[in-house]
C-alpha cells in the first residue's frame, strides 16, 4: 500500500506529465481529477503488473476448457456433431493440363 497518493487536475497533469509520472514511479499513485472529481489514477507499472490479472494466451486458455470439459464429464460423441458438416462428395475435376 503506498504511503501517500496525490490528486491533481488534468489541467496541471498535463503540464507536468513527467514529474507526476516519476512520482507514480516511485510508488506513489496520482489521481487526476475534472472538476473536483477523480476521474483516473496513473500507477507505476509495476503496480499495475501487480494489480491486473495476466491474461492467457490462446492455448492456455483452449487447455484450461479441455481440461474443464474433462472435469465436467459431458459425454459429447465428436463423430454424432461433427457428422454433417463436411462434404464427403469427390468435388469437380481438375487438371493442371489446358
């Protein structure tokens, strides 16, 4: 938990950006304000690191649904689903000749 926060307008975060970016750096959250009202707070990355939870790639989150699956026991016959999607017919004939 950091020691101390400050608040300050947008008006004065945009004419001191990199200060008010150092101290949120140095631990210290900045609220910014409109019209008397917080309306965001800068944090250091490491901060927001802390705070956000990681976000799964595409394969860590396809293994964690199998593994639900597995663990739901739904009985689900691939074959029975998946039987009419695909054209089983020859398709056209084709040649590389002209």
């Amino acid at each position: 938990m950091p020691d101390s926060i400050s608040q300050y307008s947008i008006a004065h975060a945009r004419d001191h950006l990199p200060q008010l970016v150092h101290q949120a750096e140095q631990g210290i959250p900045v609220e910014l304000t409109r019209r008397g009202k917080r309306v965001a707070v800068i944090l250091s990355a490491e901060e927001y690191d802390r705070l956000m939870p990681s976000k799964p790639n595409f394969w860590e989150g396809l293994v964690k649904f199998r593994e639900q699956l597995l663990s739901d026991n739904i009985d689900i016959d691939p074959d029975e689903i998946f039987q009419d999607v695909r054209d089983k017919s020859p398709g056209r004939d084709f040649s590389f000749d002209e």
